[in-house]
C-alpha cells in the first residue's frame, strides 16, 4: 500500500485476525494457510503487541473489519480454500485527483497463450523501467536488446524480444518496434543455453563490458559478481564454457571480429532490470 498508513493498517489486519483466530482454537499453521502466511510469522503477529495507528478512527474501523473478517472465516472453518480475491483499492491525493484500482486476482494459471501474451507485455513494462541515463556508457556497438521466455523453452521461437536493436536516442531509450518472438537469435540462443542449465533464469540483456576502458577487466568483473552475490561464467563467441547450476552473469570476451558482451541474467524481465541498474552502477 502507498505511504506508511497503508503499511500499518494491513500489518494490524492480519495481527487482529491471526489473534482473534488464535483465540478461537485455530492452530497458527492453519492461521498461516488461510491468510496466504507462514507459520513463523503467524507467531511473531501473535506475540508482538498490538500495531498501534496514529489515528483513532483507522483504529476503530480496522478493529471492526478485522473482527468481521475473523468471525466469517471461523465459519467457514480452518478447511477453506480461497479461489478468487476481488481487491478494490482507491487512493485520494487532493479533491481533484483520484486514482482507483480494482482488480480480482484468481490462483488460477494461465494457457500457453494467455503466457506468451503476457510475456510480450512485460517486456514492454521493462523497457519503460530502463533508465537511460544510467546505462548510456554500456550500450553495445551492435545495439542491445532484451529477452525472455516462459519456463520450458526449447526453441527461439519460444523466446521473445525486441526486432532489431534498443538504442539510446536524445537521452531517450529507442526501440522501431513492439517485442515479439522469433526474433533476435544470437541473445535467445544465449538464453535458451542458460535455461536448459539453470532453469529459473528466463530473462536476459546483454551489455558493453568495456565501459569506457578498452580492455575486458575478467578479474575484476569476476570480482564485482563476487561481491553482489551473482554466479559468473564465461562464454566463447555464444557457446557458454563448461556446465552451470546456477548462472547470473556470462562475460564472452569477444574474438576478431566478434564484439564482446557481457550478459546479465534474472528470473524475470522486471528482476532483469533491477539488476541490470546494480550491475552497471557497480561497473
């Protein structure tokens, strides 16, 4: 939730439940199950006093919510499934500004469709999140783009990306088109190579190494990965060396004419982009 009220005020819901649950019999591991928790957290809200608002009209209306929340739940007893959650959230900033979401979440997966789909449009959620500015000294000279895939991918026509290149134009990240798949081959057969070993990474861009040296620095970039906690491994003109459970960052240091490339993996495209921003600061 926006702001530290929000925080709060959810902390105190799920306290005054888990208490009021307790206090009815229920275990803390069906406490856990029923509020989408884990046991050991469970236990903390029950012991820890209770989260105290500023306001003590939020106090009044959470203390009455979460009594009502509590008793049905009671009723329906510790066996019930949640299958759909209808979350209507509006935020009021003056009079004239208000923002309103209200969205229904399900449990439910989506079809290999539905996925592919998705994947697309998460990829343009990250591209919107790349920050220009930051990443302008690492651009490639063959340009830069970004890929992903859904678990289980084989084929590059499983893999999605951008057609053509990201580059950075007036300050501003450019792309001719909407991503796609199929397209883009050298980075998707870079990243179907990581997924077949270290299935969880799906996402993957690939960066300058240089920066603004003109050597490739293998120690100290082997080093920096050392540092933040990521894996490190090499490659030879795309072909990844050796065998890897675990795979965050692949340096191909290049050959005659073959660019080197540093390539930054993640769980997702979103993930792809924090870590892309930390990598290169630390650069």
């Amino acid at each position: 939730m926006l702001g530290e009220v929000g925080g709060k005020w959810l902390d105190k819901l799920h306290q005054d439940v888990a208490k009021d649950l307790r206090s009815k019999g229920w275990s803390q591991s069906e406490i856990a199950d029923i509020l989408g928790s884990t046991q050991s957290t469970i236990s903390r809200h029950i012991q820890k006093p209770t989260v105290e608002l500023t306001a003590s009209a939020d106090e009044a209306m959470i203390d009455a919510w979460s009594s009502e929340l509590s008793q049905a739940l009671n009723s329906i007893g510790p066996n019930g499934k949640v299958v759909r959650q209808r979350l209507v959230v509006e935020f009021q900033f003056n009079p004239n500004h208000t923002i309103r979401f209200d969205k229904t979440l399900t449990g439910l997966d989506l079809d290999s469709g539905q996925e592919q789909t998705a994947l697309l449009r998460r990829l343009e959620w990250a591209i919107g999140r790349l920050d220009p500015k930051r990443i302008a000294n690492v651009i490639p000279a063959v340009g830069m783009n970004i890929a992903s895939c859904n678990n289980g991918a084989r084929d590059i026509s499983e893999v999605a990306a951008f057609p053509g290149k990201i580059s950075i134009v007036g300050d501003k990240l450019r792309h001719h088109e909407t991503p796609r798949y199929g397209v883009s081959n050298h980075l998707a057969n870079i990243l179907l190579q990581s997924h077949i070993m270290n299935d969880a990474k799906t996402s993957i861009i690939n960066i300058n190494p240089m920066a603004t040296n003109s050597d490739i620095d293998e120690a100290r970039i082997k080093k920096l990965c050392e540092q933040l906690g990521y894996s490190f491994a090499t490659a030879s003109k795309g072909k990844i060396t050796g065998n890897h459970t675990k795979l965050d960052v692949i340096l191909d240091s290049g050959d005659f004419g073959w660019e080197p490339n540093m390539y930054i993996l993640a769980h997702n495209p979103l993930e792809l982009i924090d870590r892309t921003h930390q990598i290169v600061a630390s650069l």
